[in-house]
C-alpha cells in the first residue's frame, strides 16, 4: 500500500497538472471546489488517501483515534503481556482524561475527521465520476467512518451520529449541532450499515498491484464481524443470542468472502509479515515504506523500538512479561503442567513450548536471526551485578514477532514492513466465537484447529492439536480467549479482548501480588572464565541446568515496581470528557461515572 500516502502538496501538484493554464490563473489552490476534484478520478482518489493516510492504525492498532489518552499508549503495556506505568494501571484515571471523544475544534480529531470523511462522501455522490468509481470512492469512506465511530463506542458506549457535514458557521449552525447520544445500539446498527455497504461495491481484491491496501469486500465483511463480536460481547450484552447471530452471520460471510478471493492462512505463522502484495493472510493493512526521503517517508517505528537497543537505534520496548512466558501451551497443544508427553519446567521454561514462543518470545540464549546474522543469539543475563546487555531488559526477554531478520542496524529505522490490523486468522477466531454463541461447538473447534495446524502443533491421537475434547460452551469460550492471546501476542489484540469480556480485574486480581513479573538472570560463580567465548557453542539446556540455576539464579521480580494493578469496573465505559458536554449541553454522561444518566448498554 506505498502509493496510499499522498499528501496536500500531491493534490496540490496533480490538479495543476490537470487543468489548463488559464483556469489555473483564476483558481485558488488552497480552496479547490469540489466540483472540480470529483469529476476527476485522480483528484478524487487522492483526497481518499488522506482518508485513508488519517484513519488507518499504527503498530499494534495504536493512534487511529484523534485522541491524546488511551489510543497513544501502547496496548500491550495495557495487559498481561507487557507492562507499562499510566492511570488505568494504577486506577487513577480522572473524569475528563480519556479525550478521544473531541473536545475543540479541530480538523485531526474524531468528529473533525468524521467531517471529513462525509464530506467526501457528500461531494463524491454530487460529482460527475461513473457510476462504478463513485461506489467504490464512498464504499471505501463508508468503511472508515464505521471504523472511526467502532472506536469512539468501544471506548465510551453510544456517542451522536453525524451521518453527513453539519453547516460550520452561525448561531443557527450551532444549535443544530447540538446532538445527544445515540444508544449503542444504534451506533452498532450504523456501523454495520456503513460495512454492508461497503461490502456491496468493493472488489474482492483489486487488480493492480498499486492497489494493494485498499480495503476490499472481505475486509469490509471482517472488520464487521469483529464490530458485532464486540457489540455481542459481555461489556456490552447479557449473552444475547441475537447479538451473537448477528456476529456468527458477519464472520461467516466474510470467511466465505475472503475465501473466493483468495484469502486465507499464510503458511508461516512468522514470515506473514514480510510478505508484501500477496499476502494471503493480510486483511486489511496500514503500508509502510523504506524511503528517507522528507515527501515520501513512512518508516514503521515499530521494529527499531521493540527490538535491544543495541541492534538498532532505539529500542527494548514490547518487553513480555514472565506470565506471557508462561502462558504458552506445550508442543502437544496441552498447557504448562498438563501435558505427560512434554513436562514443563521453570529452570527450562523455553524448551518443548507451542512453536508460536520461539517466533514471538526472545529469550536469553535463544537463536534469533538478527542484522543478517542467520546464528545470532540472544544474552539477557547479569554477570555479578552487571548485565551483559548494553541495555538491560527489565524482564529478560524481547519480542520478536515481526522483526526483520536480514534488516542491517543502519538501516532498522527505516524499516517499511507493514502492519496487518486485521488478518485471517482473526477472521476465524471471531467465527470461532460467534459460533461459541449460538452454541456451534463443531464450528468453533474447526477453527481453533485451523489456527493451531498452521502454528505447527502436534495434531494428537485424536486431531485436536491438544484442544480437550467435549468442551462445554463456557470452556470453549475461554479456550478461544486463550487462543487469541497466543495467536495475537503483542498485535494490540489482548487489552480489548479482556475489557470486552470484563476480565481485566481477574486477570490482574490473579497476578502475585497484583504486579506483572519479569526474570532477573544471573550467571552462576561456577561459570567458566571464557563462558562469554564459548556460550554461543554450548548446549542450551546444559547451559541453564549448569550456570543459570532456578531459582538461585532466575529470579521472578516485579516490573511492575510503584502500585498494584487497579484496573475499575467503570473503566469499561470511560467518561466523556467534561468539556465536552460544556460544549454541548445535550450530550449526558454514562451513568458508570459520577453523576450520569446515559445508560452504555442500551
């Protein structure tokens, strides 16, 4: 999707070049009539890109909101599998804190984008473009105003409906702009909307390759059947069989869709991503270059920074916690302790795991290609009081899921791989759960199947891949909660996951002492002097069984060092920000905080 990110200046440059000298002598170029662009193709499809170059997420799903708060952080640090120090960790967040709700005028906020998102819409439909790129032109807007209005409603429950640009100027303008809330449902049904008709005029996929990225007919689908997965969810329902329908109906659909069209699981659970244009998996992605150029530079952040920083130039975040470690079933399927065929240990946590922890979870002397060193291995521990890293990390173990392996250190913060908000495997894992709804075990356990096949485990006597079998609804629901949390490891996915299944206190509630943990690793005084020579030669579980004892010498600690987890009830619905409502008396608050009425469940 490198051609997608055009700017102003590009828009500027294409309608000069379009338009003849003596027009251009009467124009003025910073206020371009619509009339003008959308009897232009290109015109048109350039003032798309800045939709698409506005709304689309980053890394992990991050800032794809106009807010400040909760969409800036890092969804990782938001759960069990990294750490973080902010407010909702602590408890401590306030009534007006969470702002992506929009509070001023502006242009790069929610509602400032949903205004620019109908007005294309808007000006699209008046202009003169056949009939076939018009619907294609607002089918791809359609997606990304419901993608704007999912977010702001995960976020607070029902928010006001703006469904076409409202007249700017003027007292008038301005009382008419005071719009109360639309219950979630409605906000739901608008979304779903949006997406169907989205769905109905967008390809299955598009035929150049220039073309790669755009949103298609199946991502249209997907991204609906997770929208009523949420809407079916318990943040947001009592188990309402209908709810879980509507969601069972989505995915379905759009499996069946992507499935047509060629979709379907990468062979590879970690090269997915570095697999451009033709990636089976990649749903829906936000492109990335590798230029370093000032017009055309958009390098993806996300590798330098998560890396050590000693092979890059930034780096260490995205750090797993000792319980992500943990979490990951054996190589049978079974989980830590209950699998007879490979038993787990804590001095040897690594060895015999789900093939998904080698590709996710770097750990101290693990191999880990790294710089276009095919047998680079990793070191995290301390000799004495002293870390063998540059850098230390505060758990001992790094992330490497969508890490280039062959990406020189000069060259990682420029780095174009693109990020895949929505891939195939999610398109399963929400069937699988709808399925769970309407009680479709059968369903629900080929999926989970799919995904484990792919991810390389043992299928067992019986062909499950370690699933247990004759699970009842409540089991397979969190069979399939577990599954994405090793599936989606550090994709942005877990954070939602829990709050939308009210499981965020019970999860930290079961943390020793409400704190995430990480491994201090220290080498034994027994060590050989040229250990740091040969180490790299060594076997690994002779290694840690002789030098790096447990628990001497692995030891669990807190990374979590200033307060205990304190996620609150009233965090599953925050606040809208008082300055919102000063600003428009008719919108009432949620009636989870102090002093509201509005009810997010309705």
């Amino acid at each position: 999707m490198k051609s997608l990110y055009l700017f102003g200046a590009a828009l500027v440059s294409a309608l000069a070049l379009s338009s003849c000298e003596k027009a251009l002598d009467k124009m003025n170029l910073s206020a371009t009539e619509g009339t003008l662009i959308f009897k232009d193709s290109t015109l048109a499809n350039l003032n798309l890109n800045y939709i698409y170059d506005q709304n689309l997420p980053g890394w992990a799903g991050q800032g794809n909101l106009g807010g400040s708060t909760l969409t800036s952080l890092n969804p990782n640090g938001l759960s069990d599998e990294s750490f973080s120090d902010n407010a909702y960790m602590q408890g401590i967040v306030q009534l007006s804190d969470v702002v992506e709700f929009g509070t001023v005028l502006s242009a790069t906020n929610n509602y400032g984008k949903i205004r620019t998102i109908n007005m294309f819409i808007r000006d699209v439909r008046a202009g003169s473009l056949p009939s076939g790129t018009k619907n294609r032109l607002i089918g791809q807007a359609q997606f990304f105003r419901a993608w704007r209005y999912f977010d702001l409603v995960r976020i607070y429950g029902g928010v006001p409906l703006v469904m076409s640009p409202l007249n700017g100027v003027g007292t008038e303008a301005r009382n008419l702009t005071y719009l109360p809330r639309n219950t979630t449902t409605e906000c739901f049904r608008a979304i779903a909307a949006d997406l169907d008709s989205a769905a109905a005029v967008l390809p299955g996929k598009w035929a150049a390759t220039a073309d790669w990225g755009h949103i298609t007919k199946g991502a249209a689908l997907a991204f609906k059947g997770r929208a009523l997965l949420f809407a079916a969810s318990p943040e947001f329902s009592t188990d309402n069989t209908a709810k879980w329908q509507a969601a069972y109906d989505a995915s379905l659909a759009a499996k069946n869709a992507l499935t047509a069209s060629g979709f379907g699981l990468h062979a590879s659970y970690d090269q997915l991503w570095f697999q451009e244009t033709s990636n089976p998996e990649a749903v829906m992605i936000t492109g990335y270059n590798n230029s370093t150029g000032d017009q055309t530079k958009k390098n993806n952040s996300y590798d330098n920074a998560t890396r050590p920083s000693y092979t890059g130039t930034g780096g260490g975040s995205n750090q797993p916690t000792w319980e992500m470690v943990q979490a990951y079933p054996m190589l049978d399927g079974k989980m830590r302790g209950a699998s007879t065929k490979y038993p787990y240990t804590d001095q040897l946590y690594y060895k015999n795991r789900d093939p998904r922890f080698d590709k996710t979870i770097a750990y101290n002397g693990c191999t880990w290609p790294l710089n276009g060193n095919t047998a680079y291995k990793l070191w995290t521990y301390y000799k004495g009081t002293t870390s063998v890293e540059t850098k230390a990390s505060s758990t001992s173990f790094y992330c490497r899921k969508a890490i280039s392996p062959t990406a020189a250190v000069s060259d990682v913060q420029y780095l174009g791989t693109d990020w895949i908000e929505i891939r195939y495997a999610e398109v399963l894992l929400n069937l699988a759960e709808a399925a769970c709804g309407i009680n479709d075990l059968p369903t629900a356990y080929a999926q989970l199947v799919a995904i484990r096949r792919r991810a390389g485990l043992e299928p067992g006597a019986d062909n499950l891949y370690g699933l247990q079998a004759g699970m009842s609804r409540t089991q397979m629901f969190d069979a399939i909660l577990f599954e994405r949390q090793i599936e989606f490891a550090f994709e942005g996915k877990r954070f939602w996951d829990l709050r939308r299944w009210k499981k965020l206190s019970t999860v930290f509630n079961a943390l020793t002492a409400k704190r995430r943990h990480g491994l201090t690793i220290t080498l034994s005084t027994t060590a050989p002097a040229d250990f740091a020579t040969t180490r790299d030669n060594l076997v690994l579980d002779n290694v840690y069984t002789s030098y790096f004892p447990f628990p001497a010498n692995i030891v669990v600690k807190n990374v979590d060092t200033k307060y205990d987890l304190n996620w609150k009830p009233e965090y599953d619905f925050f606040a809208i920000p008082q300055q919102a409502i000063d600003n428009n008396p008719s919108i009432l608050q949620n009636n989870t905080w102090s002093g509201g009425s509005f009810d997010p469940l309705q």
